[in-house]
C-alpha cells in the first residue's frame, strides 16, 4: 500500500527495516503506537522546526524535489545527527492523525442517521476526536463521483474541498441538504488544541511527507477549526460517554462516531465500549457510526447501529479504502 501512495516512504522503509542503529532510534516508541510512523513523523517535525539538512531537498512538504530513491543517505545522516532529539519525541509523543478526507466517508452516515429517526437534529460526539476535524464536518465541501460518471456536490464552497470516487455498481443515494447539527463533543486521552502550534504540527508531521494534498487539506482544516474550535474533552472514551451524552438536549439526536480509532484498543477495551454504548441506547435513543479497520476485515468498514426504543438495527453501508475513496457502497442493507 506505501509503495502505491508514496515512493519516497515505500524507499526509506524497505531501508530502515535492513538498519540496526535506525531500528534502535525508533525502538522506545510506547506500546499500541508503531515505531515506524513515530519514527518518520519525529523527522517531519524537526524539518517543519527548520533545522538545514541536505534531506529537506528529497521532502515535498519542504518543496523538495530530489528523487525518492537517492532518499536514504542523507535520511540516515539526518537520524545519526539528530538522534537524540528523535529518540526523545518516538519514546514521548503518540501517533495520533486526523485525516480529515475521512469526514468524506463519515458524511453519508450522518445522513442515514439524521433521516433514520425523521431528520432529527445530530449531536455529534467524536472519540478518539485528536483535533476534532471530523465534528466539522458541515463546514467542508464533497464532490462524490458516480460510476455512471455523474458527480454529486455536497456543502457549499469551502477551502476544505474532499472528493471520493464511488466504485460500486450503483450511485450513491442523493444525500439532499447538510444534516442539521445542534452540537459537537469530542473526547480524546490526548485532545490536540487546535491553537496550540507544537501540538498541530505533531499532527502535521504524521502526515506523510510526499502527500501534500493531504496536508494542504488539513492546514485549511486547522485554520477553520482555530476560528471555530469545537468542544473537547480530556478521557477516556469509555468512562467520558456517559457525561458527555447526558449533555445532549431532548431535541437532538446523539451521534456517537469513530474512525480509525478504536482498532488500536484491545479487545477487551472494544467490547466495553460496544456493552456502554447499548446501555446508554437502551436509556434514550442514539445513532453510534463506526469507520474501523478491525480484525479480519478487508478495509476500513463503515457502519451505522440505530439503537431506538431498547432495539438496535445494524446498517453495514459501505466498505472502504483509505483516503476518501468508496470500494464499494451498500446502501442500508442490514447486516
């Protein structure tokens, strides 16, 4: 998949895997968070931080233009030189992205949650939120490209602009106007300050280094959110739940959602989320949206559970690939 999306990450990891002393740089990443990623975004940072180095010249995000597979010398005389700096931020700091090409693939959840209980106002309650990018999700603009070529505009104008190609055989339903959201919550053990700099750079620098659409998108997100900050809220995702769905007022619908967040946890984890989730859904009605990556699964799955009047309904609506592209839409079927 890396060699499919970035030449110079898919060169320096066939290196890196075949060099002890980066192998060791990277070795004090804590556990659940990959070495590799730790290891790639540390040098992004320091490059963003500014420190001159000869391998600003092979990395796009620095406008760099030099080619991929010359990459790795001047990569590991970076990691040599600054080992001490790198070893420090992959044995402190977490992988914690926030793609927000995602909220292409949440959008028509939103839609099938709002219209399932009679277009009832969403309040959006993110976790494992990072900046929250994904709870503004209204504020952004969608292109949706059909099989039959048609091209579904969703939103209006915004410097946010996220386009998915649709890859089954139908198109996908005609989403109409924006769901209505009445409010947005988002909770993280570590929620990143979208007016905190450092802290937006960290996220910044997870972001491969040759993807700079990728990154352009998330500065235009950031900007936005740092006008508009959402709410965040510093726990754990399971013990917070409760608090911050019983802030939700009688109008709204709940709107619990996650994506490429949970995977991370371990079963056990995952199984209490799901068990306080159907307790609070037997108590006031709520729509809970999955975008996971789990288990034996092909790809991201996108998933909707209605949990209205002690019943839950579980919608599987699409299976997806990564960075705003559909595999393939099924519509509500149930599963």
């Amino acid at each position: 998949m890396c060699s499919e999306r970035s030449l110079l990450y898919a060169h320096l990891s066939a290196c890196v895997a075949g060099d002890p002393q980066i192998l060791k740089i990277a070795a004090p990443a804590r556990p659940g968070h990959s070495p590799v990623n730790l290891l790639f975004a540390a040098v992004n940072y320091l490059l963003l931080n500014g420190l001159e180095h000869p391998l600003r010249d092979f990395y796009p995000m620095l406008d760099g233009t030099g080619d991929p597979a010359h990459s790795f010398q001047p990569f590991a005389d970076f990691c040599q030189t600054f080992s001490d700096e790198i070893t420090d931020l992959v044995a402190t700091r977490s992988v914690q992205t926030n793609d927000v090409g995602r909220s292409a693939l949440l959008l028509p959840g939103f839609y099938h949650a709002s219209r399932a209980f009679g277009q009832q106002q969403l309040h959006l309650i993110e976790v494992g939120c990072s900046a929250g990018l994904h709870l503004l999700f209204d504020h952004y603009s969608y292109q949706y490209i059909n099989p039959d070529s048609s091209v579904q505009h969703v939103g209006s104008e915004s410097s946010v602009a996220l386009q998915t190609t649709i890859t089954s055989e139908d198109n996908l339903p005609n989403l109409g106007s924006m769901p209505v959201i009445a409010g947005r919550t988002g909770i993280d053990v570590e929620p990143v300050d979208v007016n905190d700099e450092d802290a937006v750079r960290w996220v910044e620098s997870l972001i491969w280094a040759d993807d700079v659409q990728r990154i352009e998108r998330f500065r235009s997100a950031i900007a936005y959110a740092q006008q508009h900050p959402p709410m965040l809220i510093t726990g754990d995702g399971i013990a917070a739940l409760p608090d911050a769905l019983s802030s939700v007022g009688v109008g709204a619908l709940p709107c619990v959602f996650h994506s490429h967040a949970i995977y991370i946890m371990d079963d056990a984890w995952r199984k209490q989320f799901h068990e306080t989730i159907a307790a609070l859904g037997r108590q006031r009605d709520l729509a809970h949206l999955s975008l996971e990556w789990l288990g034996d699964d092909s790809g991201p799955q996108l998933v909707l559970s209605l949990h209205r009047d002690g019943t839950i309904e579980r919608l599987h609506l699409a299976d997806c690939q990564q960075h705003g592209r559909w595999l393939r839409w099924m519509g509500s079927d149930s599963n």
